[in-house]
C-alpha cells in the first residue's frame, strides 16, 4: 500500500474492530491493538462483546514466534445476512450474502418495465421472500435489504434524474414502500456507487483503500471511495462520470446536455449504431424479423457482442469505439483522484469486458498523467454482473454493522497481522 497512511472513520470502536477483523481475514487481539491504536483493555472488553453477540469466533492459534501462540479471531460469517437488490428497467436482480459479503444464493427476475411502481414492489417482496426462504435463513438473522438503482434514491422524493425509460418512478417512494413490502429495514444508494462498496466490503480491492469502480449496465457511472467511505457528493450524484462531455457537438444526451460519454458509448448507443447498419443488425439478430418482439438494451448489447465474437468486423468496431470513448473517461476519472486501481463492473462489462479491458489499460499506461510516478491497475471485476446486488447487501452490512461517521480515525495498519492458523481451537 502506497502513500499517506490510510485511515477510515467508524462511529465507534465496535465498528472499528469489527472492520479491522473483516478486512484482515483473521487477526488477534495484539494484532488489533497494533491496527487500531486502542487500549489492550479496549480491545479485550470490544471483543468479547462481539463474541457474545456471535459476530466474531476464535479460530485456532498462530504460529510461534517465540512466545506463546496467539489466539486468532475472525468473522462468524453465518452469523447475519443481508439481501441486496438490484432494480433496473432490465431486470432486477437479487442476492443474499453473508457477514463477510460472500454471496450465498442469488437470482435474476423480470425488470421493472412499464408496470406500475406499486405492482412491482409487490412481486419484489415476494421474489425476496422466495431467496430467503429457499436457503433456509431465518428473517431474524437478515438485518436488511439494500436497494440500488439507475438513479439515487431519498425518502422523501422517489428517484430522482432517472433515465427514460424509468421516469414514472421519479416521485415513487420506492425504498419506504419495500420496507412496508418486506418488513426488512431498507437502505438505498445508485446502483455503481453500491459496486464500489461491494468491491470494498468483499475483499476485492486488497488494501486499496481509495478507488473507483467503472460501471456500465445500461448507463455508465462511477463509485468513488476514499479511505474506504463512499463518496456520494451533496446530492448523491458524484461520480457521474457518464455524463462528463467528450464532444462539445455531440448527440444530445438524455440528460439535457451533448456530447455525454454514455451518449457516445454507452450501451445504447452501440445498440443505436448497430441497428442503422442493415447488415450488422442483420448478422446480430436486431433487424426485427417477422414476428419478433423489441428486447431490452442489454439483451440487444449482448447480441453485438457475441457477433462481435463470432469474427463480424461491424460488430467489433462498434464496441472498441465504444471502448475507447470510455477509456477516455476512466483516465479522467484517474487524473481528478489520482486512483492507484480501477475496477471495471456492471452487466454490460460482464458481457463485453474482453473487449474494454485491455482499451482501458492501454490509455491509462499511456496517458495517465501521474503515471512517472505510480501505475494505474485496471481489472475487471469477478462479480461483474451482479455487483450492484452485492454492494446493495453491502450497504446493509456496513449501515448495520460497521457504522461510519467523521471523528475517529482509524489507521488501516494490518501489516503486522498473523500467519494463517495452524490449528483449530477446541472451543
């Protein structure tokens, strides 16, 4: 880990710990001390309350170094679940995961579509109900539903600045009516903030504590977290980085303005480009044949892609510039933050990464402007498709579990953690 030392805020030394503990995997109770700068006697009264209420377990001793063997704690992962909710004009998208974000079942359901706000969250409870009960995880281990969107959510104003195809949710108060649904206490954020968090809380960034997730599903955004708490901006709009201008003359954006990176490369533009060219549409199966019904955006996007895969010339050159409209992008995105690491997630990444993947890492290795001092890492992440479920739980986990605010200051020092166990207590 490079530069200053990292610190993150937690409301008490309870969240600290039992983020300390989350993020080193196992560590003991001098590990903890040495990370956090509590009090030996903190430390020992924090800890066993964490047992207690059965968050945390001993699990077997480290290994000598000198002394006596340390006692190594860890995650009760079964302890608590949360449900994360991904709801999209496509498809919604659900999963359930563990104390340590690890996803323990999932499922994909019909999107929201044109159907009225109410209808919707009626099936949504039930479709949560359904995840829950098919693990057979009892609702009082589940300490809630995230929800994310295209858009922010507030309780007081539905959703706001939607995309088309979602704007009769504008004034829905869609997190209180699931919370009324679900009897679950809700929490809710944008759907590419909710992939940065799940990156974060699921150990996929390593000690990269200030990053960005690229996203692109069926619009592009940005989650942006720095020391390891999410950036959301006065309106919980930052990280908009779909609707930064690449071309002054550019087609007008759903948004109001022209020339938008996701007007220009988004999925729906690639879809857009494709169908003016007969015989790319032709090729892709968009050209409309007999009988056949218009299909989402991403369904659409993902038949580009796999002619693109099939060897068609059109279909490949659509989404490579597609690919370097956003490499464009991510290199602003890295010279505002000056990011160490980039992840690049969301439904349309998943489906397309192959082919953005190495476009972005070339122009960030190219014209990065810090890059003389320090690279930019670029992957993609393993749980593409369903990161903004999982960051959906996330929020739950962190909201319910590991409560931030600004005062104490926690230094992420795991350096001095523990090797792996080498034995399993008794107890």
């Amino acid at each position: 880990m490079s530069g200053p030392a990292r610190a993150t805020a937690h409301a008490s030394s309870r969240a600290a710990v039992l983020d300390v503990i989350r993020a080193a995997g196992t560590i003991s109770r001098v590990g903890l001390i040495n990370a956090t700068g509590f009090t030996g006697a903190t430390i020992s009264t924090v800890v066993r309350r964490l047992i207690d209420d059965g968050l945390v377990v001993e699990t077997g001793r480290a290994e000598s170094t000198g002394g006596k063997r340390r006692v190594l704690l860890q995650l009760n992962q079964s302890s608590r679940y949360a449900v994360g909710v991904h709801l999209d004009h496509a498809g919604i998208t659900y999963v359930l995961t563990n104390l340590g974000g690890s996803v323990v079942a999932r499922m994909s359901r019909a999107g929201a579509g044109a159907e009225d706000p109410p209808a919707v969250v009626e099936r949504m409870a039930g479709e949560v109900g359904a995840l829950v009960e098919g693990v057979g995880v009892g609702r009082e281990r589940v300490l809630g539903l995230g929800l994310v969107s295209p858009g922010p959510l507030t309780p007081t104003s539905g959703m706001r600045l939607t995309p088309p195809l979602m704007r009769h949710w504008e004034d829905f108060p869609l997190d209180r009516a699931l919370q009324e649904a679900t009897g679950l206490p809700v929490v809710s954020d944008n759907d590419a903030t909710a992939a940065a968090l799940g990156e974060h809380w699921s150990g996929g960034v390593g000690a990269s504590a200030t990053f960005a997730a690229l996203y692109m599903g069926t619009g592009i955004g940005a989650g942006l977290l720095v020391d390891g708490m999410a950036y959301r901006g006065a309106s919980g709009n930052a990280g908009e980085i779909g609707h930064s201008c690449l071309a002054v003359d550019g087609p007008r954006c759903w948004c109001g303005a022209r020339g938008c990176v996701e007007a220009l490369a988004g999925p729906s533009a690639v879809v857009a480009a494709a169908r003016a060219d007969r015989a790319l549409a032709r090729a892709a199966g968009l050209d409309g044949g007999s009988g056949r019904r218009r299909s989402s955006v991403t369904a659409d996007f993902a038949a580009v892609t796999r002619a693109a895969r099939r060897g068609e010339p059109g279909a490949r050159a659509l989404l490579e510039r597609s690919a370097r409209y956003l490499a464009v992008a991510a290199r602003t995105l890295a010279n505002i933050m000056d990011l160490e690491l980039l992840v690049l997630t969301g439904p349309s990444l998943a489906i397309a990464g192959s082919v953005y993947l190495p476009v972005v890492r070339e122009e960030l290795d190219r014209a990065f402007f810090s890059r003389a001092a320090h690279p930019v890492a670029v992957r993609l992440s393993r749980s593409a498709a369903t990161a903004p479920a999982i960051g959906a739980a996330a929020l739950v986990l962190q909201s319910e579990l590991v409560p931030l605010r600004q005062g104490l200051r926690l230094p992420e020092n795991l350096a001095d953690s523990e090797p792996a166990p080498v034995e399993r207590s008794s107890a």
